[in-house]
C-alpha cells in the first residue's frame, strides 16, 4: 500500500466500502466523518450524482479515445473549463493523469520552453525544503523532503537546489492566516542566483500553501517577492496547486487568492473530484506559443504525452465537477466559512501536546510535540483515535491535517475539532 505502515495496517485495517456526502461507511458499518476529503481532493463531496451521471454517460458512449494523434471534444471542453478558473493568461492546458504526472509534464514544458528561445542552458531547478511535488523522479527530486528521497537519494535529478521552507513557529507560531514574518526567506533565491547564475535556471516550483508537509502557509509578502525576482531574473514560477487547485483557499486557485500569477500550474486533485484520476499543467499562451512555433508545421512540437491524457471519462468528470463547483459556488462558500474553520482550529490550541497551529482557507494543521526518539506515533495515535471516534483527519510525521469538502457544515468542523481536542486529553 502506498505510503502505509503495511505490516501495521494488516494487523488492524481500515476499509472504506462506500462514501456520500462528508461520510465513508466502513466495513463493519460504521460512517466516518471525512475531515480530509479523501486525500485533500474530494472538494465537492463524494459520490455526487451529477458527476456519477456524466462518467457513467461517458463510459457508455466511448469509453476511450487515443490521445496521440486523435482528439475527442470532451477534452477540449474540459481544457477550456479548466482554463477559465485559471489566472488570466494561463489558459493553454495539457493533461496527465496525477499531481506527479502534472508536475513531470510542467518541468519538461518549462525546459522545452527555454530551448525553444535559444536558451537551451537554462536547466536548473530550484525547488524548497518541505515541498512535495509527487513521486517521479522530476518530483522528488525537485521536492525537499529527506524520507522521500534517501532511498533514492543516487539517482535523483541533477541540477537542483532548493530554497528554504518558511515555517518558523518561534517567530510565526500560532498564526490565524498568513505569518507576518518571513517574507525576506523568497531573498534566498537571489543567493542562489549569484551561486549559479540566472542564466542556468530554469524555473523555481513552489506549492504557494505547502500541504503535505503540515500546512505551512506563505507568509505575508513571500510569493509576491518570489513572483518579482524570478521575473527579473527570466526564471519560470511554476506554482504546484494540485491541492490548492478547485477551491480549497476559497478561490479558484492560490494564484487568485494570494494575486500573484505564476508562470505554469500544476493541478490534479480537485479537478475532477477524485472521481477518476486526472492532473493537468494550465501555462501561458506565451509559453504553449513558444513551444510550439519552434516546431516546423507537421512535427510534434512536444515530446511527451500519457495514453491517458485527457481521458474521455476523466474529462466528463471534470466538466461535471467544475459545473457543480460553480451552480453550487463552492469556492466562494470556502472563504465564508473559512473565519469559523480557523476560529475551530485554534480552539484545540490549549489541548496537551499543541505546538503549533496554522490554517487558511479550508486548510488547517495543528502541530504536536513528537515524543523522545518515537517521531510520529503521537499523530499516528490520534489519528487512530479520531478514526475509532467515527472522524478521518491525516497525519504526516507529528502533524495533523484537515481539509475537508467544501460542502461541510459549520457543527462537522465543530465535531473534527471537538474530536481532537476530546483524544488529544486522552493520548500520553
Ligand atoms: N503536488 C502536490 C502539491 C501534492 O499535494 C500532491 C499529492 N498530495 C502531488 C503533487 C502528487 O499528486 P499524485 O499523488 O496525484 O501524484
């Protein structure tokens, strides 16, 4: 099983057999709150028939159409759904079939990019510590988390260097929303600049909310310094939204939330609601335009591709979803919930363990101090306990994460809290 404790979860499994709404039903019959949705993707609530109707019309009438050399109108649709939640200007769309393939796809488009300018030197990368961009290699390599790559750690991608994360809970502790500090951390690119020379990069990628590693939410000013030096330095921003995509700050996109326009987008996730697997890379015009006037007419302009990009039923989900997310206007209902979330979050701040608490939009991470020498096992213990209180949360390392669908009520987000707060009293 992916990124499990295998031999543990033997022992004791949790099985999902159906879901609707906030709800998994378990095996043994019992409904389990989703604080997560899902894995940070289910944004409109599981098993919604709109969605359930459009896959099951698609599957009946072509189930699949080949995406090399043929097309099918799906998804162009989809693309151009896509491409009108994005920031203005990024409205050329490629698909891959996850949040790893997307980010794979947009460091190639990022390097094809440059070659197709002449500037064919420009190969590096410069990711930061504490960010999860997938598991490809691209992805891991430009990712800055140490369990993740040490296993690998021979054969990762050269070129690559990383920024500082922005988490400081001395300096930014507690903080309801974006921390005031740390704005200057996005300075460390320019010291990377002056080790490297501009001329060699190809592009930073960032998650402007990073949310596997425990939510850490972009201090004020950072992005905005990040989004100036990499302009003037002719480095590509490529903001990695696979969970921030759909609508979990209450925007479309962090882009519009923060207002600050990258260059390339990697999204998944949201984009269909999780109903069948589906990621995407939205670039500028400019971009896709420069790739592709490179080529002479008739020749492949972009050497890359999945058999199952832009499948006919993942795009029927993405039409289905993206429609639902606005008759329903589900990102607009993220950011008027977002005050109560954050206010429910924070409550738990005086529970035994607490280290630290930090939540914007529907995301929200409460830090626990790990016991000696078991890093983990205290959130994995409240995890299961949640889980036995009928509440799914996540757990990476000593943090708890929520990010539930946006369709949630006010008393579920009362109830996830609650529920923390009741087993935090209880774990030793
Ligand atoms: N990028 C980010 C920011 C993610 O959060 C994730 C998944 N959690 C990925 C990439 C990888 O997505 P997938 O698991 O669909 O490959």
């Amino acid at each position: 099983m992916p990124f499990t404790a295998n031999r543990q979860f033997k022992e004791a499994p949790r099985m999902f057999v159906s879901a609707k709404g906030m709800y998994y039903q378990t095996d043994d019959g019992r409904q389990i709150l989703d604080a997560t949705a899902g894995l940070w993707c289910v944004n409109a609530g599981h098993c919604r028939d709109e969605i359930t109707a459009a896959v099951t019309r698609q599957i009946g009438s072509m189930d699949y159409a080949p995406s090399f050399q043929m097309g099918h109108p799906l998804a162009f649709e989809a693309a151009r759904k896509v491409a009108a939640l994005m920031p203005e200007g990024l409205d050329r769309i490629f698909f891959a079939n996850s949040g790893s393939e997307a980010v794979d796809s947009a460091l190639k488009i990022a390097l094809a990019y440059h070659r197709a300018r002449g500037e064919g030197q420009r190969t590096r990368f410069i990711g930061r510590e504490r960010g999860y961009h997938g598991v490809g290699f691209g992805g891991i390599s430009v990712g800055g988390i140490l369990n993740n790559r040490k296993a690998f750690s021979g054969n990762l991608m050269p070129n690559v260097d990383h920024l500082p994360h922005t988490l400081n809970i001395a300096e930014a502790g507690f903080s309801d929303g974006q921390p005031a500090w740390g704005a200057h951390l996005a300075d460390e690119l320019e010291r990377l600049v002056t080790l490297h020379d501009a001329s060699t990069i190809a592009a930073v990628i960032v998650e402007p909310l990073a949310g596997s590693t425990g939510v850490l939410v972009p201090p004020v000013g950072y992005l905005e310094r990040l989004r100036a030096l990499c302009s003037k330095h002719g480095i590509l921003l490529i903001f990695d939204e696979v969970i921030t995509g759909f609508g979990r700050l209450g925007a479309a996109t962090a882009a519009e939330y923060f207002k600050v326009t990258p260059d390339l987008i990697t999204l998944a996730k949201g984009i269909n609601n999780a109903a069948i697997p589906m990621g995407a890379v939205a670039v500028k015009r400019e971009i896709h335009d420069t790739v592709v006037q490179a080529t002479a007419v008739g020749g492949i302009e972009l050497m890359h591709g999945y058999t199952y990009s832009a499948h006919p039923v993942a795009a029927a989900a993405a039409i289905a979803a993206i429609d639902l997310y606005q008759s329903e206007r589900l990102f607009e209902r993220a950011r008027e919930l977002s005050p109560l979330f954050g206010r429910a979050a924070h409550s738990v701040a005086g529970a035994p363990h607490v280290k630290d608490i930090r939540n914007l939009g529907l995301v929200a991470g409460i830090e626990l101090e790990p016991r000696p020498q078991a890093p983990g096992a205290r959130a994995f213990e409240v995890f299961r306990k949640c889980y036995e209180k009928g509440v799914m949360v996540r757990y990476t390392g000593d943090i708890l994460a929520f990010s539930p669908p946006l369709i949630v009520q006010p008393e579920e987000i009362e109830r996830m809290f609650s529920t923390v707060r009741e087993v935090l009293q209880e774990t030793p």
